[in-house]
C-alpha cells in the first residue's frame, strides 16, 4: 500500500516563492523573440550583381578564356537565369537593360544544345541473309 505523506510538500517552495526571490544569476532576465528574417531572394541579388556588372563594364559578363573567374561566374549564372523562363519572368523587374531579351524578343536557350539528329547508317549485318548477300557484300566493297 502505497503512503502519500504531505509533510514533504509542505517544506517545499511554491512558484510564487520562486519568483519571488532576488534572481541573482539573472535567470530570469529572458530577452524577447528576434523577429524572423524573412527569405533572402538568392535568384534577385545574384541577378543585382549580373546588372552591377552591366552598369560598371557597359557589357554583360562574358564566358571567354581570358575573362578573370568572377566575370565567367556572373556569365554563366546569366546564362542559367537565362535557360530557366519562370526565373526569367519572375526576374523582368529587375532588368532595366535587358540582359534577359534577345534581339527577336524571346527567350534564349542559349547554353542549351539541341541533341543531334540521328544519322542515316545501316549496319551491314543487317543485310546478311544468306551466302550469296556475304560474297556480294564482297565484291561492292
């Protein structure tokens, strides 16, 4: 049989007793919550540094041998921004010299190679049919 004793809990401090104390550590000095910072636009500042380019060397970034390694990096960020047409659209806004608009007024696939068209070649062995096809197959060759 189990024996609850309440004279334990009466020696015990309340919450209030607790509270009520000097706070000599400063435990109880609770800064509030840091408001949450709201998610950074990667896509839109790595565009802003494609348009700083722009402004300051008058020409967009190139991907060439002799271009110094941020100017290929900045390049080639262009040239995924450009190959992707939702990121495109959501970043219109921001191109006032129109990096993200060819000549014809589409968007570029550029970077993107079209996969190339299959050639015409018959395998020989695939007009093998008998003895006769092999010594005539001979004698063209």
């Amino acid at each position: 049989m189990i024996h609850l004793s309440t004279q334990r809990l009466a020696n015990k401090s309340t919450l209030g007793d607790i509270f009520g104390e000097e706070d000599e550590l400063d435990l109880l000095d609770v800064q509030p919550l840091k408001t949450k910072v709201f998610p950074v636009d990667l896509a839109g500042s790595q565009f802003a540094e494609i348009v700083a380019f722009y402004t300051q060397h008058g020409r967009p970034p190139e991907d060439n041998s002799v271009a110094p390694l941020d100017e290929k990096l900045l390049a080639r960020r262009l040239r995924s921004i450009r190959g992707n047409i939702e990121q495109c659209e959501n970043l219109r806004k921001f191109d006032e010299y129109g990096l993200l608009i060819f000549n014809n007024g589409e968007h570029s696939d550029f970077g993107l190679i079209a996969e190339p068209e299959p050639s015409s070649y018959i395998n020989k062995s695939e007009l093998v049919t008998s003895f006769e096809d092999i010594f005539v197959m001979m004698m063209v060759c």
